[in-house]
C-alpha cells in the first residue's frame, strides 16, 4: 500500500460519523433492567429529544455513553446548533472515562484539525486506546499508520494483527489491506488463497479495491480456480465505479474476447478512460493501433463524456 492510498485511507475515515459505532455501543445486553430511550430517540431522528434524555443520564448517572450522544449530536448539528469545541469536550470527558466509540470520534477530530489545530500523534494515541478497546475502525487505521511507518516504526506483523481485529468484524477496507499483505507476505506468511478469500469477502461489501484484485485472481486461476466470465463482470462492476486499474481490465476482456465478447469499440472506449486516470498498457495502444477508423472513431465517440468529466473541476 503506497503512501498516498494510506493518506486516502484516513481522510475518508475521518469523514466517517460515529454513528454506526453507537449502534454497537448502545446496544444494551438481552435482559438489560432500564431501556436506552436517548439512543432510541437518536436512532429515530429525534434529537432534540436524544439531547434531553442523554443530557439527564449524565446528570443522575454520569452515564460515559451518553456524553458521547451528546458529543455527536453537537458534532453534527442534531437537534442543537452545530458546536465542535462543545463536541470535543464531550468526546474527551467519555474517552477519558474509557469509551472506545469516544476515543476513535476524538481521534478523527485529531486528525481533521477540529475543534483546534490537527495533531496527527495525539490522534494516533487515541486510534492506539480504542483499538486495544477492540474498536474496529480504530484497529484499521492504526494499522495504516503502522504500514507508513512516520508516527510508529514500521511493523507490517502488528498491522496484520490490528488488520485482522477489523477484518473479522466484517470491515471490507480491512479485508482487502490484510488481503493484500497475504499476496505480498508482509506481517503474515504469503497466502494467496487466503488473499483471494479476503477479497471475496470485501467484494460482497461493495469494495472497489478488492473487486480489481479478486478479479485478477480469478481470471488468472490465482489462489481461486479459474473463472473468467466472473473476472469480466468484477471489472465492468468496478470500472462503471471508475477505477482506472478495472477500467484496463475491462479493456483487456473486451479487445481478446476472454470473458466476455469481443468489442473493439467497447475496448477502445474504456482504454481511453483508463488511460486518461494514470493507467498504460502498450498491448492496448497497439490493439487501437491496428483499428479501422470508424471503429476507432465509435470508441472515441463512446468515451467522450467520461473523458468530459474527467476534465470538468469537482464541484
């Protein structure tokens, strides 16, 4: 993993709101005495009446998670005006008091320089704190970090243990990371096949990544058996995503008639796509090469507006 897919990898989990983690905190034990009306009332949309009921258990209870409710109502403007300092107070008060959901959330604020200038080594203390929790999220970026190898020595054998505590929870962007350290046998003995199992699992979840190197595999009869219909259909998934590596898969599939049949004008069309996001492939440059212009010029035609796009400035 290069440094910039890592880079990546934490801006959009730091984008990530802590609500999915509530669900697992808030979930009281089967048989639980007293009913968590705060997290109902949130789950439902209610968050003015969320604050009340967070804000009387921590008054009778001191009750840890509801002051990281109320953190995330302030963070995200829910039912109260949006206040990050207020937000990060909160956060700070539950971490300190041993919440991992807390932890990571302040963690995140770190790292994105809110409430207060970023300080990546304090984030990364606090990623260390939930992730020993057992925090998923938390356990996944500090792998990342452990892989860079700028805020801790590099160690590939701790980023597979912290990899795998969120792969075995059902994350996918762990799935692929520890699947990729099995192809590579960084921190683990290499295993393709357990690669490829990995893989699989986060192409289930929808993970662009891992959809391009599970296809690879199967195409190539990789640590899997051999399937290249399948291969064809994970790269057309992920290149209609936009990733450029699927894009010349696809590319591939469509100029040879492995897969998939053989469509020059489909091949010249995501080739120039592919090509114009970074990707080179001589074979298909001289696949478009030896094309008839009308062919050629319906590749061109059908790549258009993606190449359109491409140019136009985000919004």
């Amino acid at each position: 993993m290069t440094p910039m897919v890592i880079h990546t990898a934490l801006r959009l989990a730091a984008t990530l709101l802590v609500t999915a983690i509530l669900v697992q905190q808030w979930h009281r034990v089967a048989g639980a005495a007293e009913p968590d009306l705060a997290y109902g009332s949130f789950q439902r949309g209610y968050y003015l009446t969320a604050f009340g009921q967070a804000t009387r258990r921590v008054e009778d209870n001191s009750d840890v998670k509801s002051m990281t409710l109320l953190a995330e109502l302030y963070a995200g403007g829910l039912g109260v005006p949006q206040d990050e300092a207020k937000a990060a107070e909160w956060y700070k008060l539950a971490a300190t008091r041993g919440d991992r959901a807390a932890m990571f959330a302040l963690a995140m604020f770190r790292l994105q320089g809110r409430a207060g200038p970023r300080d990546r080594e304090a984030s990364a203390k606090l990623l260390a704190a939930a992730a020993k929790l057992g925090h998923p999220l938390a356990a996944y970026d500090l792998a990342l970090l452990y892989i860079e190898g700028q805020l801790f020595p590099q160690d590939f054998n701790r980023a597979a243990e912290l990899l795998r505590t969120a792969a075995q929870v059902g994350n996918p962007e762990a799935q692929y990371a520890l699947g990729t350290l099995y192809k590579q046998g960084r921190g683990v003995a290499k295993d393709m096949s357990e690669a490829v199992r990995l893989w699989a699992l986060a192409s289930i979840a929808d993970n662009t990544d891992a959809e391009v190197e599970y296809g690879i595999a199967l195409y190539n009869g990789d640590g899997v058996a051999k399937n290249e219909q399948a291969a064809a259909a994970l790269f057309r998934k992920a290149a209609l995503r936009g990733n450029p590596i699927g894009q010349d898969r696809l590319a591939r599939i469509l100029a040879d008639g492995r897969g998939a049949p053989a469509n020059p004008v489909e091949a010249t069309k995501w080739h120039l796509i592919s090509r114009a996001r970074g990707e080179t492939d001589i074979m298909l440059d001289d696949f478009m090469s030896k094309l008839d212009a009308e062919t050629r010029a319906a590749g061109e035609k059908a790549a258009k507006p993606w190449l359109d796009a491409l140019k136009r400035p985000p919004s």
